[in-house]
C-alpha cells in the first residue's frame, strides 16, 4: 500500500534556535537551521534520521536563531538551499551563510506555490522585522500542516491561507505581564510588542480560534521565549482560549508543546 500524507518533527522551536523536519516517501526537507549543524545532527538522530539524507533547506528569514547551521549543512551535505530574493540578498551581503556553490542557491519566492517532489509548498509573507520573511503550508495527499511563527499579527490574508490545515505550528513568544515586567531594555520590548515583532500567548490563541477547521487535529505551541513566558501558562492561555470559543480541545484536537532543544516525536499527518 502506497503511503500517504507525509511526516513531520519539530527539531527545535524557541527564541535560540528553531528547525523542522519534514519527509515524504520522495524527499527530506529542513525549515531553517537556527542552531549548529552538530545540534541538529543530534536532533536528527532522536526521530533516527541522518542529515546526509537531507535533499534541501527552506530558509523563512535571515535572523540568526533560523540560519545558523544552514551554510555549514548545506556545504557538509551538498543541500539546495531555498529562500526569497530579498532573502538571499541581506544572507549574501552580510555572508551570513559563507560560501555556498551558485548551483546550491534556489530562489522561492513569497505568496509563490512549489512543488517539490511530491509535495506542495505555499509561501507566506509574515510580519516581522526581517528583509521580506515568510513561511510555510505543506500539502500532500489533501493533507495539510502549517508553520507560522515570527510574525507580530496574523492578517486576514494569512489567516486565509492557513485556514483548516490538519496540523499547526503556531508562535506563542511571550506572555505580555512577563515581558513588560522582565528585565529586557524597554526598545527591546517594545519590538517585540509590535506589530513587527512576535505573537503572545493571547494572539497565537486568537490566530487559531480564526483559522482551525473540522480537518485540524494538532496544534503545536512554537518559538517560546525562554525569558518571557512559562510552558504551562502558553499552553494553559491557548486551550482556555480555545474552549471558550467552543472548540473540542482535547476531542477534536490535541495541543502539544515544544522545545528548544529535544525534537518532537516523528509524526505521521
């Protein structure tokens, strides 16, 4: 029996590092690489998956926590790299990924459509204070599974794209009364606050309430600030939210946490 759908693990997710993990029967795919390539070797290595395997990086923007071990991977492993012109642009201007063979270099242009192998890809824009960042819905086999993090609000034309999918990455980056009281400098908070810097435990929550369907069946609590938020007060704040508006936490769907640094189970969507 020909398998269908595809899997999935969230190598890592949080404010120093984030990387996921998806694989079809035709390909292996990295979204970003925001930690050294010896981490997410060993991040590989828990769901048993080797990154010689690997056919390619998506890259969603430039800042450090989603790029650092993308240039070391992609030279050690021969891996296409995809992301935006815009993109490129600043990683090559700055040399952020060192030198990288042309013919390793794709462009993947926002609001765009790829398929790849046997999978869809769709790219997003975000907002967010990068050059031109965006992200990502998978679809295969009419399956689905979304990454949105890194954005300060969810538009009416994000949550139309995302809208249903069986899976959800979603941004819980901070806990408002934590930041504002932590001990960030006041600029520093007022980025994040923006509409141009991250989701809080409410707007994540908010987002999901918009865009979950009768298909959806998890939602994953993403990039989590280790400084400003609490695990059990984000997933607390998104499955509170969530049955106050009526949906079946729980029933319909299950909400899931994830880590800096341990992956995810390997999951079959």
């Amino acid at each position: 029996m020909t398998e269908t759908g595809f899997k999935y693990s969230i190598l890592a997710s949080g404010s120093t590092g984030n990387s996921f993990y998806l694989e079809t029967p035709e390909k292996k795919i990295l979204v970003d690489a925001g930690l050294t390539g010896k981490k997410i070797t060993s991040l590989l290595a828990e769901i048993d998956r080797n990154p010689e395997d690997l056919d390619a990086i998506l890259v969603t923007h430039e800042h450090v926590d989603h790029i650092k071990g993308v240039g070391v991977l992609a030279r050690k492993y021969n891996l296409d790299i995809y992301a935006n012109e815009n993109t490129w642009k600043i990683m090559d201007d700055k040399n952020m990924l060192g030198k990288l063979d042309v013919a390793q270099k794709h462009v993947f242009q926002r609001g765009k459509m790829l398929t790849f192998g046997d999978i869809d890809i769709e790219s997003f824009g975000v907002s967010h204070d990068a050059v031109d960042p965006q992200f990502y819905r998978f679809m295969k086999d009419g399956k689905s599974f979304v990454m949105l993090t890194d954005t300060g609000y969810v538009s009416d034309r994000m949550a139309g794209i995302i809208e249903n999918a069986d899976g959800y990455l979603i941004e819980s980056n901070h806990d408002i009364e934590i930041l504002r009281a932590g001990s960030y400098p006041w600029k520093t908070k007022q980025r994040i606050l923006s509409d141009k810097g991250h989701l809080c435990n409410e707007d994540g929550a908010g987002a999901m309430i918009r865009t979950i369907g009768n298909k959806t069946k998890k939602i994953y609590l993403g990039h989590l600030s280790k400084e400003n938020n609490i695990k059990e007060l984000a997933h607390m704040t998104m499955e509170n939210q969530l049955a106050q508006a009526d949906f079946g936490v729980g029933r319909d769907f299950k909400v899931y946490d994830t880590s800096p640094d341990t992956a995810t189970p390997l999951t079959i969507i």
